[in-house]
C-alpha cells in the first residue's frame, strides 16, 4: 500500500520537475522588435500647422511619446517643450535647414537644448542637380564645423539621406563617400528607409555596412511597383503604409539590434495619415523577434 502511494505521489510531482522554457525566455523570443515607434512631426505637418496642442493630444492617442520635431509651427522651443511636458511627452530630434545650421549653430544648438532633443537632423544639401562629389565634400566639411560645435553643447549631428546621395562614385557610391570620409565625432547619420530603397538600394544591407554610423532611422515604406532614381523626388503614391511595399522591415530590425541607431521614427507624407500612421504603427509594432 505504501508502495502504491509513493508511486502515486512521484506520478504527480514528475511533471513539475520537468525543465520548461521560463516566461521570460517565451516573452522575449516573441516579444516586439520595436515596441515603442517615435513620429516625425513632418508626418502631421498640416495638422500641427493648424492646432499644436489639439495635434499632440490626436498623436498621444495613437500610441506616440517620442517626436522628431521637423518644425516650431510658429511656436518657441519653449513653448513646446512646455506642450511636451504637460503630456508626458518628448522630442529627441530636433530637424532644420542646412542654411540655418551652417548661419546659426549656436541657436540651433539652444533650440534643440531646450527641447531636450539630443540630436539635430538636418534632411536637404542644397545643391543643383545632379548632386556629385563636388557637393560631397563641401557637405561634409561644412557638416562638420557645425557638428563640432553642437558637439560640444551636448548636441550629435545627424544627416537625413534622401536618395540623390546614391549616385555611382568610385567603387561605390556617393553616399559611401560621405561615411568614409566624415568624422563620426561630428557628423553620423539618419537612415530613411524610403531613401535608400527608393534609388534601388537595401536599407538592410546598408545598415549592415555601416552599423555604427547610424544614430536615428525614418521608417517609412516604398510602394512596390516603384521606379528607381537618385533624383531625390517621388510621387506621393510611392510612400506606402509600412508593412505593404516593397521594404524588409522584419530583417531591418534584426539588424538594428546591433547597430548605434537610438531612435525610429514613423513618417508618411501622404495626405491620409490619420488613417495610415495607426496601422503603419500597428504593423511595425507586430514585427516580432
């Protein structure tokens, strides 16, 4: 009898002796890439044009703390730095003009102080097509004197690739030349995803390339029947809700994991993006590890 219930008593504590993959080992194998996506204000330019206030609160809703402010919007820094605040929200990028940054570095770098943003991103070289190496090496320098003196406000530069930087050069390409012959003390760079594919490149295979010289990324997705040039220009019906053109956001976000990238912001300049950020945001969100 006693026999019996000892074989009893083994018969039900064996399963619980039986090694199981934790909680947190499942948690983490299929948690999300990116649970926690930022926005670019550019993405709600007309809204914010007509209420600041009443746009923070709609991007709130959605899900968004973490803004890249591409504009004031007729307000002081501030201003909204005191709209962020009252809303738990916050801005780590700060984005202007090339002419602005190379004329006023001090301000900007005050600017981007008081809002708290620890990069300055600048999205535009002026130059007149096509954009060649002449133009390259006139950025970088100048890139840098500015670079060195947000630098020493605390501040990093940051340069927005926007596709003309792709053009053939050498081995490589224009923007190659930009990263290898750039001091990352001053000068790194934003990635946007669109940018790169749209000139007929691989965001992943870039980010590959140079993991340790991107500090922000704009993920925004590339219709796929697009066609591919370095102009630097697109139809509006190329930007496409993320998750439906052409891009490979899951591997992009593998690779990230071990890049220098800080921020991911979500852009769309469409006209409709009070329908598609909340579904560009849901998908990205979902891209699982």
């Amino acid at each position: 009898m006693k026999q019996l219930l000892l074989f009893c008593l083994i018969a039900i504590l064996a399963p619980l002796s039986i090694p199981e993959r934790s909680s947190a080992q499942t948690s983490q194998e299929g948690s999300s890439l990116l649970p926690d996506p930022g926005v670019v204000s550019y993405t709600f330019r007309n809204q914010f044009s007509e209420d600041v206030p009443g746009t923070l609160d709609m991007i709130q809703e959605m899900g968004f703390t973490n803004i890249e402010f591409s504009a004031l919007f007729g307000k002081s820094a501030e201003e909204i730095r005191m709209l962020l605040d009252a809303r738990d929200m916050i801005c780590t990028s700060y984005g202007v003009g090339y002419d602005r940054l190379m004329d006023e570095p001090e301000e900007v770098a005050a600017e981007a102080e008081i809002l708290g943003a620890e990069f300055v991103r600048v999205a535009w070289i002026p130059h007149s097509a096509p954009f060649d190496i002449d133009d390259a090496k006139r950025a970088i320098s100048e890139f840098e004197s500015a670079g060195k003196i947000l630098r020493e406000k605390g501040i990093r530069l940051n340069y927005h690739n926007h596709g003309y930087e792709f053009r053939p050069y050498e081995d490589g390409t224009l923007f190659d030349y930009m990263v290898q012959n750039s001091n990352p003390d001053y000068l790194n760079f934003e990635l946007d995803t669109f940018w790169v594919a749209h000139p007929g490149h691989d965001p992943v295979e870039l980010l590959k390339t140079y993991p340790d010289r991107f500090n922000l990324v704009h993920l925004k997705d590339l219709a796929k029947d697009a066609e591919h040039d370095y102009s630097g220009r697109a139809p509006s019906h190329y930007d496409v809700p993320l998750g439906t053109g052409q891009i490979d956001f899951h591997s992009f976000l593998i690779a990230a994991e071990n890049s220098a990238i800080e921020h991911f912001y979500i852009e769309d300049e469409t006209e409709d993006v009070v329908n598609r950020v909340p579904k560009s945001r849901e998908y990205i969100i979902g891209l699982s590890k």
